[in-house]
C-alpha cells in the first residue's frame, strides 16, 4: 500500500496508534448485536475486524482486502489476539465471491477514497447484503485541513498529496460524499456524520511531519510533480523543511474530519 493509500491515522509510515473498532467504528456498532454476520471491506490488518467480531461474536466476521500481505497481517493478528470467529481473504471489493443477500452487515473504513468507482464497490456491497442489512463506511476529507500555524508551503503539499491521490484514481474529499454515494447506490434511511482526527501532541505532531515526509519523498511524486508542473525539487524541499518546522512548535495543532454514513439494504434487491 502507498503512502497515500495508508493516509490516516495508521498509515505505513508510522503507527502511533493501532486502529480500534470502538474508536472507528463507534457510529457503527449500536447497529451491531450478537449473531450477526458481518463484511469488513478492505479490511488492512484486520486491528477494527478483531473489534467487530468480538461485538457480533457468537456471529462471524469476514475481512477482505485486495491485498495479499494485508491479509497475512490481519490473520496473524487474528491468531495472536486469539478471535476464532473471523476470517480473512483476498478479494477485490468490486468483485466479491459470496452469494447475493448473504450478510447482516457491511463495514468499510478507509476504503470508499480509494475506490476509483465508488458506485461499483457499493452495488457489490449492497448484492450481499440481506434485506435490511446495515452498511457503514467512513473515510477522511482532506479539504477540510485546520493548520496551526498555518502556512503557504504546507497547503501546497496537501495539495499536492491530493492531486496524487486523484491520480491514483483516488478521492482525497470522499468523506463529504459518502451521504450522496449511499443514496445513490440505493441504501435506505441513509444519514451521515463527521469526528476529527486531531494532533496536538508532540508524538501526533511528529507523526504528522513523518506522513507528509513520506509523500513528498515519494519517487512517483516527484516524476508526476516535474511532468505535470504541480511543483519544483525546490518547492518539494521547502515543503518537507516547513512540516518539520511546524512539528518543532510547541503549540503545533493539525486536525481533519473523517466522515461517515449508513444505511440500509432495501427488502427488495
Ligand atoms: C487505508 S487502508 C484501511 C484499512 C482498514 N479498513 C483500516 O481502517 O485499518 C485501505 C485498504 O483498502 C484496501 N483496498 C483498496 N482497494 C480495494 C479493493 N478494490 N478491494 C479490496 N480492498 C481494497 C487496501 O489494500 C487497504 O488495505
């Protein structure tokens, strides 16, 4: 996974704390009762589908990702924990190998942003789901971006993990959408919400610095930036010097919405 498919609080470039269903998936879990059957879409290393199963257990969890190695972490991490009511398999969310009308719920974290159709993974979604099944998705918005303090050279770079991501086939402001996607791929009583993810420790802060280190360090980025003109090797480096200047604040302060939304399958497909 890149830099920027890792983007969030667990990225690859540094984990300053693992991802946790009660903090992820707390819109989500008053749906969730014992029994149940549930989907984590693009699972990763399986940290939130541990979560989820034990709140379903005697019901049985799922996590797929495209991903081979995420795989293999997510069922390591499953055996150490000792959660025997998951699994885990490789699978692109787009394409997904279970039967129609299978599942009770649908969880997917991190996930919609990366998906260059959003439409198609959720009719995928939606085709497994039982009628009256529940979906939950949540995902960052990187335009809503608070900086203090703030400065030219740090917006430019934000910007210039966006373009990446857009690149990539990705969304960088799929948090403010997901309302919309839902509703258009035919969930029911669909609503929607917002948290943040703040830094404003010296831990968090340097965390920060480090992930936007990694984007701008990262080749690709530096061959697209010269071939399209987004940015120079010169402004590159005052970007990486200006992150590092802004972790060394005592009072540094970042924080960016994750946004998320649910709904239901409808009782006919
Ligand atoms: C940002 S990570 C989030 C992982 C996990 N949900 C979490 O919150 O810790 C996004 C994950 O989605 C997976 N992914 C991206 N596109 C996918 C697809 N089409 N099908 C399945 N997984 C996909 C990636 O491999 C990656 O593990």
């Amino acid at each position: 996974m890149s830099a920027v498919e890792g983007s969030g609080h667990a990225g690859d470039t540094g984990r300053f704390r693992q991802r946790d269903a009660d903090v992820e998936a707390a819109f989500f879990l008053p749906f969730l009762q014992p029994g149940m059957t549930l989907l984590d879409a693009g699972c990763g290393p399986g940290s939130i589908t541990c979560g989820l199963a034990e709140r379903v257990a005697p019901g049985h969890v799922t996590g797929v990702d495209a991903d081979p190695a995420r795989i293999e972490t997510a069922s390591s991490y499953a055996s150490d924990a000792g959660t025997g009511n998951v699994a885990f398999l490789v699978a692109d969310v787009n394409d997904l190998p279970f039967d129609d009308a299978v599942f009770d719920a649908v969880f997917a974290n991190g996930l919609i942003e990366h998906l260059p159709d959003p439409h198609k993974g959720l009719a995928e979604m939606k085709r497994i789901l039982k009628p009256e099944g529940v979906i939950g998705v949540r995902s960052p918005d990187w335009g809503s971006a608070l900086l203090q303090p703030d400065a030219e050279p740090l917006r430019h770079s934000i910007s210039l993990r966006n373009r990446l991501q857009r690149h990539r086939g990705g969304h960088p402001e799929a948090g403010r959408r997901l309302r919309g996607l839902l509703i258009e791929a035919g969930f029911l009583g669909v609503s929607a919400g917002a948290s943040a993810e703040s830094h404003g420790a010296d831990d968090e802060t340097a965390e920060g610095a480090r992930y936007m280190h990694s984007i701008l360090d990262d080749p690709e980025l530096a061959r697209l930036a010269r071939e399209h003109g987004w940015a120079s090797v010169d402004e590159i480096e005052e970007m990486r010097l200006a992150w590092t200047a802004w972790a060394a604040q005592p009072g540094a302060f970042a924080a960016f919405f994750w946004c998320h939304a649910t709904g239901r399958a409808p009782t006919t497909p």
